[in-house]
C-alpha cells in the first residue's frame, strides 16, 4: 500500500508547486514582473500585496492594508516601501520600480531583481547586487493583526573573492503613506503634510487628525530622516485598463537608514495595532521579530499537519495539495469577538467557531453563495472540522425568510439577501461536512432551520423565489425586473446582463439536492420524511421531462422563463452540469454523457468552463476593459475556474477516469505561477492565451481545485 501511494506521489510532482519561483526570465521583463503579483494576509481580512517587481498596480496594492473592522472596512496605509542600497565605497543601488502617469519608471530596480519565490506563504525577493552579493527581502503579515513585517537579510561578500568583509552597507527605506480605502485612490496638497510622532524607534505616521494611525518601527540602529514630500500622479496600470481611476499621490514621510553587513537581517514593522508588542523598536527589536517569524513558520507547518494526518511533510509527498492548503487559508478570516479585560482594555479573540471566508482578494468581502460553495474546499479538504462547523452554524443562524446572505457590505449596512441559492448549497456543504465528519450532533441543532427554509422556498419568500405546485420546481425572479438572484449576477445600467427569471436549471439541482438531504436527514432523526419525499419524487418526475433539450442533447438554461409555460432558454452554459455532478442525480446515463460531451466541446479551456457556448449570438469573446465591457462579458463567455469541479464530478460520475482528471488540473496548477504567486484567480479571458482576470485571488476557485485534487489523488 505505502509503495503505491509513493509512486502515486511521485506521478504528482512534476510541478513542484511547493518550491514556487520566478526567475530572470520574469523578473527582469517589465511587463511580465509587472502584470505578476503577490499576496500575503492576516487571517482578519486585511493583506499585503504588490506587483513581482515592486510598482504599485492597482489602489489594492500596498504593505499594509489594514482591516479596521474585521473582516471589512479594509484601509490602505502604506502603499509601498523602496529600497536604496550604498555600499562601502560604491554607488547607491536604488532597487524600487515606480510607474508614472506619463509611462516613466523610476527608479528601475527590476534590473537588480534576480528571483521571486515563496518560502510557504511568505514571498521573497532576491536581488543581485554583483557577483557575490544578493539582497532578500521577506514580507510576512501576523496572524490576527493588522501588522507587516519587511525583513532584510544581506548575503555574501563585497568583493568578488568571496572574502566576508563587515564593513557596514547603508539600507535606505522609503515608507510611501496614504490614509483611505482599498478600493479608492489619494490625492495630495502641496501644504497638506502627514502628522509625525516620535517615540523612540516608533514613528506613528496619521494624514489627519481623525485618520487611522500607522506605525513604523525600527530598530535601534536606524536613524529617522524626515522628509515630508508627495510624490505626484503615481500610475496604478490594472486600474486604468479596467477603465478606474488610476493615478494617486503618494506622501513619503521620511526615510530610514540602517547600517547593514552581510549575514545580518534588518526588518522595518508596520502596523496598524494601537499597542504593538513592547519589544519591537527596542534592543530586542530583530529579537521579536525572529520569534514572530518562527511562530508563522509553526503556524504554516500546523495547517499542512491538520490538512493530512497521515504524512510527515505535506510538501514532500504532494507539493501540489500542500500550496493549495496554504492558498486557502488566505481566505479564511476571523469574525473576531472583543473582550474586555478586568482593567477595561480591550482584546481581540480569535477561535476557531468564529471564522468566514473573504470572496476574493483584493476586493470582494464575505459572500454567501461563495462561502458554502467554497466551504467544503477551503475547510473539510484542509482538515479543518472545527471552523467548518462554526461556519455552518453562523449563516445558518442568519437565514432571513429561508434565505442566506448573499453579501456582508464593506460598509456596515444591512446584510443583502438578494439570491435564490445560497441557502441550498448550506445544504450541500453541510452534507459534505457530515460525511467528513460524522458530527450528527450538528445536523440535530441545524434542523429546525433547515425546515424553516425548505417552508419557505415551499410556500414562497422574497424575490419571486418559491415552488411551483404544478411540477415542484424551483421559480426565482418572478415579478422582478432589476434583481440578479443566481450566481450569473451581473448588472449593467442597473439591470441584470443574464436575468434567468423563471426556473433556472442549476437552482432546481440544487432543490432536488436539498429535498434529498431532508429526506435521508429526517430519517436519521426519526423525523417524518413523508413531505420531502413526495417532493423530491415529484421535483425528479419533472426535471428531465422539463429541462432536457431533445434537439441539442442537453438541458435548457432556464424553462419557463418570466413565468411562461414552455418559453424556454437552449443557451449552452455550464449551469447543466449540476444535474449530473450533485450525489443526488436526476438524469439518465445517456443524458449525463451527453450533457457532459456538449459541455466538454463547446465550454471547457485549460483554466476552467464557458459561462456561454461560442455558438451563442450573445458570446462575448473579450473580457477585460471597462467596468461596462467587463460586467456585460462576465457570465456571457468569460471562463471560471470555479466550475472545473462541477465539470470533474460530472465527468467522473460518466467516466470514472481518475488520470485524465489530472490532466485537466494540470493547467490550473500552472497558474499558480502566472497570475498571483500561489493562487487561482477569478476568471480568465474566453478564448486563446486565456489570460487570467478578475480578482487575482478568488475562494471558490482556490477551493474547488484543491477538493477535486486531493479527490482524485488521494
């Protein structure tokens, strides 16, 4: 047995996406350094995030950007901080990348960056400053604080013989400061100066007197230049093709020079915590910051522990799986509780029944239909019982008359419950979660919700969403004309691009999974199951004879449409898939390899499925411009990697072919190298090179490759 799992093992490590690097090649070409990112997070939904080579892309990118009231109310602080390095003797080596609005870069440190890598979750970026001489820095962010470390560590010698000298190099950091939401930009005033408080190495940096505080520290050695200069019209790039406002003012406040010899690390701590700890900035400054490294490295080591028992070292026998556990946890974020302690200060406590998962970064917050659909990937793929639970219980505890939240705004108003399906995938992922984990204490304490939203869907709820008696199916929208209720939400205008009034295909999968659940659940209970299971007898008997399109051997889009008796939609979208890929079927053999065979030939590409069949008039075969341009293309052709695992499902179910499954996850897990450092991103471009776009960091497609890998390599 351990032999075969061995060779198992081997067949996936082709791609070492454990040892995860960039080299020249990318690093040294501007526009590919430029169009790469990183991500680094803190577990409360604030990050870190930049471009490969440095330059500030989109308003989302900085060093610290802070959420202040996690997991939302995310603010950018510290945009970016440049580096400038004098050697004993030698030139000042300037090793930032900044663009300009005219298209200037300056400086043009990419010509010194020599590899990117990750090292777990944490990037690190290596310069080479001669033949025997290279600069790392490391970017990591503390888990459950709003804190960034910058760490630097100098390697070699000055002279090329390989003689290690200690004469002192001087590193010169240069903190660009702003005060305002991720998802703005800053403009500046020639006599609008930051406030500067000094005490001792702590500089607390505010743009106004009632603007969040930042503060840098350093340690001892450093020594503080003020400087107190905007630096005009700095380009964000992804900004200005996506048709945003792109240019942004940046305030320098001062400078820091550290004395720096080769083997010895310097690290400049940002943060946004009213009381970091005591020992940052004093004599024990590197101290603390080497025990905080050491506590993220354990921290990282635990999650690969968790997600798979049965293996010393996750990265060694399947790298693959190991990068997609760490990727997941970025999106994992606490609701944190605050705690007063007997002396009236206030503390932040962090517990494994108050998680939820962040949508996408850099942008999206917590959203409903995203997390159940992300759920079993993200937690019960990773091990993660305990949080999966506490999960659960959370939306399960906020259905509003049967319906899940569709979205937690970032700014503090009431939760949006416009979507018809969020409240059946909680089915899904607790049915996920009980065959896990066997915890039927939970589906005791869920039931009585999980009745009422089944009532509700039954007898009808908000939005035009409830049962049709006729045939039991599901109708969503009716008697609306401006509301988006399935996961193809765009709107243009103010109206939806696909507004599937009527009964949607994937929704009705989705109610007969869920009338399935209640059935076999109420059983377990002793609970009389006779109403669901006429129900789901009822919602089987028509399903096939409803939804299948005889003439292109697959099933509608939606019937019914606007509440029409047989007024059909025949376009060809991956929605179909769900009849096949849910446990609980509703289609013949031949229809399923059908369905899946249409699907294989006019929908699927390396990096995930059509949202339409470029045979439709309506196919949009461009994705990324303008706001406009992008929202009318999003479900109109633009490719989801999220729907590769309803895609493998359906396709196992037909086939049962685990290696060809993996030659359709090779191509994601090439991504890891092309977009963002390490993760999946949103959508990706519908025809040839399928160039990645969207949120550069999205849970559900996280989560859906690493469930289908460890389903199929396991």
């Amino acid at each position: 047995m351990m032999q075969q799992s061995e060779t198992s093992a081997m067949k996936r490590t082709s791609l070492n996406a454990w040892n995860l690097s960039l080299g020249r090649a990318i690093c040294g070409d501007v526009q590919a350094g430029l169009e790469r990112e990183w991500l680094v997070t803190n577990g409360l939904g604030g990050y870190a995030a930049g471009s490969l080579l440095g330059a500030t892309t989109r308003s989302y990118h900085g060093l610290l950007v802070a959420a202040l009231r996690p997991p939302v109310e995310r603010w950018v602080l510290v945009t970016k901080v440049d580096e400038e390095l004098r050697l004993p003797q030698g030139p000042i080596l300037k090793l930032g990348v900044n663009e300009y609005h005219d298209g200037t870069l300056d400086p043009q440190g990419m010509s010194y960056l020599d590899s990117v890598c990750l090292e777990g979750d944490i990037p690190c970026f290596r310069y080479r400053l001669g033949q025997a001489l290279t600069l790392e820095k490391r970017i990591w962010m503390e888990y459950g604080q709003n804190t960034t470390y910058v760490q630097y560590t100098l390697h070699g010698s000055y002279d090329e013989g390989g003689e290690q000298e200690k004469a002192p190099s001087l590193l010169t950091l240069l903190p660009f400061c702003v005060a305002r939401s991720h998802h703005s930009t800053m403009r500046g005033d020639p006599g609008w100066r930051f406030q500067v408080e000094q005490e001792g190495n702590r500089y607390r940096i505010r743009a106004s007197a009632d603007a969040p505080t930042c503060q840098l520290i350093v340690g001892p050695s450093a020594r503080f230049e003020p400087r107190g200069l905007w630096y005009w019209r700095v380009l964000h790039r992804h900004d200005r093709d996506r048709g945003l406002p792109c240019e942004e003012d940046v305030y320098l406040p001062g400078v820091f020079h550290l004395p720096l010899i080769p083997g010895e690390r310097v690290t400049l701590v940002l943060s946004a915590e009213h009381e970091p700890p005591a020992a940052l900035g004093s004599s024990q400054h590197e101290e603390h910051v080497a025990q905080a490294y050491a506590y993220h490295r354990r921290r990282l080591k635990q999650l690969l522990a968790v997600a798979d028992r049965s293996v010393d070292d996750l990265a060694q026998t399947d790298p693959v799986r190991a990068r997609l556990v760490v990727a997941a946890d970025q999106f994992i974020v606490a609701r944190p509780q605050y705690v007063l302690t007997p002396t009236g200060k206030r503390y932040l406590q962090l517990s494994p029944d108050h998680k939820t998962i962040i949508a996408g970064y850099p942008w999206f917050e917590v959203w409903g239909r995203d997390a159940m659909i992300a759920l079993p990937g993200l937690l019960l793929s990773t091990g993660r019982y305990s949080e999966a639970r506490g999960l659960l219980k959370s939306f399960a505890s906020s259905a509003n008359q049967g319906l899940l939240p569709n979205r937690l705004p970032e700014n503090a108003a009431e939760p949006e419950y416009n979507t018809a399906d969020a409240s059946l995938w909680l089915f899904r992922a607790l049915d996920r979660y009980l065959a896990a984990t066997g915890d039927w204490t939970l589906l005791k304490e869920l039931f009585p919700v999980l009745e009422e939203i089944l009532q509700w869907y039954i007898r009808g709820t908000r939005y035009g969403i409830g049962m049709d008696e006729r045939d039991g199916l599901l109708s969503v929208g009716l008697g609306t004309t401006d509301l988006q209720l399935t996961w193809m939400d765009a709107r243009v205008d103010g109206c939806p691009v696909t507004p599937r009034r009527g009964k949607p295909v994937e929704i009705n999968a989705l109610w007969y999974n869920a009338l399935a659940c209640m059935e076999s659940w109420a059983m377990r209970l002793a609970v009389d199951a006779t109403r669901y299971s006429q129900l789901r007898i009822q919602v089987r008997k028509h399903f096939a004879e409803r939804f299948w399109y005889a003439e292109g051997g697959y099933l509608y889009d939606v019937i019914d449409v606007d509440g029409q008796l047989g007024q059909n939609d025949a376009a060809l979208r991956p929605n179909q898939l769900f009849a096949v890929a849910l446990p609980r079927r509703l289609l013949n053999d031949e229809q399923a390899r059908s369905v899946v065979e249409r699907v294989r030939a006019e929908l699927l590409t390396p990096l995930g499925l059509r949202t339409l069949s470029p045979r439709d008039p309506h196919y949009r075969s461009r994705f990324n411009g303008d706001q406009r341009q992008r929202d009318s293309a999003y479900h109109q052709g633009t490719v989801w990697p999220w729907l590769i695992g309803a895609y493998i499902d359906a396709y196992l179910h037909v086939y049962k072919d685990n290696q060809a499954i993996l030659s359709l996850l090779e191509p994601l897990v090439r991504h890891l190298w092309e977009a963002c450092l390490g993760t999946i991103s949103e959508v990706a471009e519908p025809e040839p090179p399928f160039t990645p776009a969207g949120c550069f960091a999205q849970a559900w497609s996280v989560a859906e490759v690493l469930r289908c890998w460890t389903q199929v390599t396991e």
